[in-house]
C-alpha cells in the first residue's frame, strides 16, 4: 500500500475531518498546507506532541488505544492554555503497512477528535520505528489567554481531578500485582485513564480570563508544579492532606498512592493558580460537574514546597533520562 492510499483509505474520512469547528478551517487536507481562519481578536495556539513506541506507550498495545491516546495528549496542551481546539495534523511513521493496526489506530484517533472536536487537517506518513507526532492547533481571545508565567503570591492552587491514576494504571501495564482490594471495575477505570485520557478542554475554557496560570500535568504533580512556580516566579505550597484520590487508587497502600499522585506523570488534569477575588468560581464550577479540589496556595519565593518542606528535586519524568516503558 502507497503512502497516497494509505492517507485515502485510514484518514481521510469524515469522522476525523469533520471532528472540530469546520468554520475554523480554510482548506484542510489534500493540498499541500492546510490553512485556518482564526477571527482577527483570537490568538492561534499550536502544540506538538510526539509518542515513540516503548518509551511513551508500552509495544505490547492495541492500535485504537493508542490513537486515542496521541491526540488526547496533545489536545491537553491546548486545554492548558484556556483554548478551544480547531483542528491537528499527523506525522506518522510506521515499520510497516499493517492494515489491521492502521485500522485500529484510525478508529482510535477519531474517537479521540470527536470527544475533543478537532478536525484533521493534514500530515505525513513514513516508514521506520513506530512513532506518532501530533500538532494540534487551538484559538483562544488574546485577553483570556492562560499561561503559566502570571501566578501571584496569595492565589489558591488547584487541579482538576484526582491525580496518581495512570501510574497505578502503568504499573498494571508491566505486571506489577494488583492489592487484592482492587475489583475488575476499578481496574478497567484505572487503565482507561492511561490509555484513553480526557483533555480539559471544558475546564480549560472556564479557566480563561479567570486563572492566572495554569499548566497540564503530564510529568508528574510536582515536576510540573515546579514547572509553573519557574515561569511565574513564585513558590507553590501544596498539601498532601488535599491531594485528590480516587476510589480505585485508594487500593493501595499510602505509600505507593502518594508516591504515584506526587511524581508518576500521564494525569493529564489541570493544575492552575485562582486568584481570591475567583475563589467563588469553585462552587460554579462544582455546580456543573468539574472535579476541582484546592491543594495549596501561592506564595511569595521559590520552588516547590510539601507539607512546608521544599522539594530540592522534584521527581517527574525526563524525556532524555528515562523510560516509562523499559
């Protein structure tokens, strides 16, 4: 199968192209650029994510996971940044033509664009080791725009949702025993929330023009907290008492759920800084569904700070230090 055919017969299908705001979109695949219009007081906001098999998802997969998986990701880049996705392209380069895992990865990632209304708009195929590059492309109005630079000492810390989830879930992945507590339901929440994570883009939404910072955490709470205190030049104090947990990950022992919610990475939930005079957006946004809990607050300084003790390193994946996937 050529590369022309492959792109006709896996991509090139409604349920990808018509995913997102078409409005948005000027020309989409089949030129040599795609073109979008965003209105003259929005802002464009690109991200580019890349997935390499054995480092970012385990070679033991099945093919619809991991499409869902690669556009997820990087959607949440936009969700961080207050903006509403528009439209992604993909790089992909493949071993092999397998017709079966094409598929599955296609079936994936148009599930994946429908949940988070985004179009396909253009890409690239090749052959070599798996690897899954997605850009995606998002617009937000340039006075709502979030980022992670504006945190000011007294605004409260908060994330959107319960944290530690996904590592549970890897740890399942490569074998290690689950606590006997641990009923199939519990187990299949846990995987869904590595291999099928949900974007913030709704929660991202609200937060534009109303956070002062914000960031997504895939590298783990407090390397990405550290992330954030960095660019605004603050110091974030977090409380393990007010870490959310979940259901299923309350299965394992305190140690294991701390280590998990503090460094394992893939949550995938927003971590964003609310000033006080926001602080009654918290009972709005209960009202409507979104899971967000206070777990610290800003302060003037540096660093990272738990419990009142200052994280000299704090644990995270590195992308050219290690494998989640060894």
């Amino acid at each position: 199968m050529g590369e022309f055919q492959l792109i006709e017969r896996f991509f090139r299908q409604p349920a990808l192209q018509g995913a997102g705001d078409v409005s948005r979109i000027a020309l989409g695949i089949g030129d040599d650029a795609a073109m979008l219009a965003p209105t003259d007081y929005k802002q464009l906001v690109i991200s580019t994510d890349s997935l390499v098999e054995g480092v970012h998802f385990p070679a033991d997969h099945q093919p619809a996971d991991v499409g869902y998986r690669a556009l997820a990701v990087a959607v949440s880049d936009l969700a961080a940044m207050g903006a509403m996705p528009v439209g992604f392209t993909l790089a992909l380069t493949l071993p092999q033509a397998d017709e079966a895992w094409l598929a599955g990865f296609a079936e994936g990632l148009a599930s994946a664009a429908g949940d988070h209304r985004i179009a396909l708009i253009g890409g690239d195929t090749t052959r070599g080791p798996l690897n899954i590059n997605v850009t995606v492309f998002g617009e937000v109005e340039a006075r709502r725009v979030v980022r992670r630079s504006d945190a000011k000492p007294g605004d409260l810390l908060c994330v959107g949702g319960s944290l530690g989830d996904a590592g549970a879930a890897l740890a399942l992945l490569q074998g290690q025993p689950a606590p006997a507590a641990l009923d199939p339901a519990a187990r299949d929440y846990l995987l869904q929330r590595y291999w099928r994570p949900q974007a913030q883009c709704e929660l991202g939404l609200e937060l534009a023009g109303v956070a002062s910072a914000a960031i997504d955490l895939s590298d783990g709470l407090l390397a990405d907290a550290a992330q954030l205190a960095r660019a605004s030049g603050v110091a974030l104090h977090l409380r393990s008492a007010d870490l959310p947990c979940s259901a299923a990950l309350a299965s394992w022992p305190e140690a294991q759920r701390r280590q998990w919610m503090l460094g394992a990475g893939d949550d995938y939930r927003l971590l964003f800084c609310l000033p006080p005079a926001s602080e009654r957006c918290l009972k709005v946004w209960a009202s409507q569904g979104f899971e967000v809990s206070v777990i610290g607050e800003v302060q003037a300084g540096d660093g990272v700070w738990l419990d009142q003790q200052r994280i000299e390193q704090p644990n995270g994946y590195q992308h050219f230090t290690e494998s989640r996937h060894d």
